[in-house]
C-alpha cells in the first residue's frame, strides 16, 4: 500500500471553518447518530469538508477532530486510509481520476492518462499552469462494463475514446464542464447492451388475483356457518388434510420466547454498565496521555524513553555467554572377533 501524507506545510492553510450552510448540515448530520456514537460522523464531515474546499488540510482535520471530541491522530487515521480524501490541493475547476485497472487499461485507459500529461500535467497530482485542472490514475471506479471511465469529483464519465475524453477536459479547462452529460458518452442507458435493449421488450399482459385465504374449518361440536352459497351447491366437506397442524412448545422452542434466568431489567443493564465505567475511570473523554499538545500526528510519544513504552523499564542486557566447548566424540573400539 503506498504510503499517504498530508500536503507540505508550505500549501497548509493556517486555519478551516465550514460555511454557514456546511455548519448547518454538519450539525444535522451528527444529531443523526445516538449519543455517545457522534464520532461515527467523521467521514460525512471529512467528505463535505472536501466538497467545500476540494481537499483535506491539517487544519480541517484538526477542526473535524475537535467538532466530535476526537483525538487528532484518529482523524488523520480516516483521512490517510481513504483514497477518497485529497490530502493536497488540486484543480479547482477538475480533479480527474483516470481508472487504470485492467478492463479499463484494456479498453484505452492508456490512452486517457496520455492525454491528462499532454493537456494537464505531465505527472499525476500535479496542478496545471492556471491552478484548475489536476489528474491521478487510481484503482477500479466499478463501471467495468462501461470502460474506460474517469470520475470527476462526484460524476463518472463512461465509455470514452480519446476524441470524447479531450472534449471534456478542454471543457472543464474552460469553466464549461456544466455542459457536459455525466455517464456513458455512447448513448447507452446506464449500463445496458451498447445495441438497445435486447431484453424484457414484451409488455406483460396477465394480471394478478388476489389472493383470498379459505376459511378455516369448522371446530367438533359447533354449528355450522350459513352457507354463502345457494342452496342447491352443497359445499366440499373438510378433509383432515385441511386441519392446521397443532404448534407446542416442544415443535417450535422459539414460542417459549427468552428464559426467565437471562431476563434482566434495563434499570440493572443500566447500573451494569455504569459500575463498569466507574471501575475503568471511563469518562467519555478521548484519551490524551500518550499525546499531550499533540498536532495532528506529531506527538511527543517517540521521545519519551527513546520512543519505547512508557513506565517499563528496559531489560538489562546481559554479559555475552562464553562460547560452548567443542566435544570430541570418540568411536568405541571394535570387539574381538570371537574363535570358534
């Protein structure tokens, strides 16, 4: 896996915020989540800070971290796993990621990081002269069927050739990618055959009865119901096959429902659960002591007791053992052979 950093300090913004609306909707989303889970929002709040500034910062990271009470090195952690994350600036007009897995390599994608070098940047995460445009080769966007494909930002464009795929990069060069149809470039709908339909062509015709449950049968010893029907048509008499099969506890154990011993009242599980807390000094606050003043993934940690565990002490490194002596093995003598 390779190995993702945050941008170079000299690009790092020195401070992020959302916007009203982006603030508004932040709150909203993290209300979704039950309490003490808040921090589950990490990833929307990551993702819609990006939407706002079109990548991930320290400073945004630091800011998501504090918003959800979490300890700066867990953000980061999200941030650095997802390749979904920019974690450096790039175009602001476009941001192309160039599938380069087999069936797209297959079918042109070659083609297309050629023409991001020509006409964007001759390297991959690169901006172009203008600060608009960026491109990056990246693993499968699931539009196999469709290849070649890019995405940009949140819209896919699908069965490309080079002609179609520099149209649109001279179109978002220009500010006009707005007039541009995410999806395929062919024609096709979605993901269909290139050809038309070639399925499910007839309308169906039939229509569906409802469904009415017979009624059940009479129990021994009651009168009969009025019959509905006239009386010249008698009706079937009931068959014991019709008769519904009898449900005990011992044919179906889960109508016993749960045993009395495993009940608990939620006053208990309550009480449980704080008397666990109280016994590992849990109280809901992120824990810091391996991280005091920590930015981001810098921490003090590494330098305390030369990077290793703090509190133990390191074993002392014994004298080297003397060598073993070699021992010479002597074969036994032959016996004798005996006379006869």
């Amino acid at each position: 896996m390779v190995a993702r950093r945050l941008a170079d300090e000299s690009v790092q913004p020195a401070s992020f915020a959302f916007s009203a609306e982006n603030a508004k909707w932040a709150d909203w989303k993290i209300g979704l989540y039950p309490a003490g889970r808040q921090q589950s929002a990490v990833i929307p709040l990551l993702m819609r800070a990006q939407d706002q500034d079109g990548w991930v910062s320290r400073a945004t990271i630091e800011a998501i971290a504090d918003k959800l009470g979490m300890a700066y090195i867990r953000v980061l952690e999200v941030a650095t796993f997802y390749t979904q994350f920019q974690l450096q600036p790039v175009g602001s007009r476009a941001h192309i990621q160039v599938c380069g897995t087999t069936p797209c390599m297959l079918r042109g994608a070659g083609d297309l990081i050629e023409i991001c070098k020509s006409k964007i940047h001759h390297d991959p995460q690169h901006l172009n002269a203008e600060g608009t445009m960026s491109w990056e080769e990246v693993e499968c966007a699931g539009a196999c069927v469709n290849a070649p494909m890019v995405t940009i930002f949140h819209d896919t464009y699908e069965d490309l050739t080079a002609e179609r795929f520099e149209e649109i990069v001279d179109a978002f060069a220009a500010g006009k990618g707005d007039t541009i149809k995410p999806g395929p470039q062919i024609g096709r709908l979605y993901s269909a055959a290139e050809g038309g339909q070639t399925t499910l062509l007839v309308k169906p015709t039939a229509e569906r009865e409802k469904f009415v449950p017979p009624a059940p049968p009479p129990e021994a010893g009651a009168p009969a119901p009025a019959a509905a029907t006239p009386a010249s048509v008698a009706a079937p008499a009931p068959t014991a096959a019709a008769k519904p099969r009898e449900v005990t506890e011992e044919s179906a154990p889960a109508i016993k429902g749960t045993p009395a011993s495993a009940k608990v009242s939620e006053a208990q599980a309550e009480g449980e659960r704080k008397a666990t807390n109280a016994a590992a000094n849990a109280n809901g606050e992120p824990n810091k002591a391996m991280r005091p003043d920590a930015t981001g993934a810098e921490s003090d940690a590494g330098k305390i007791d030369g990077g290793k565990a703090v509190g133990k002490t390191p074993k002392p490194v014994s004298a080297a053992k003397p060598a073993k002596k070699s021992r010479t093995i002597i074969a036994p003598k032959p016996k004798p052979e005996e006379k006869p």
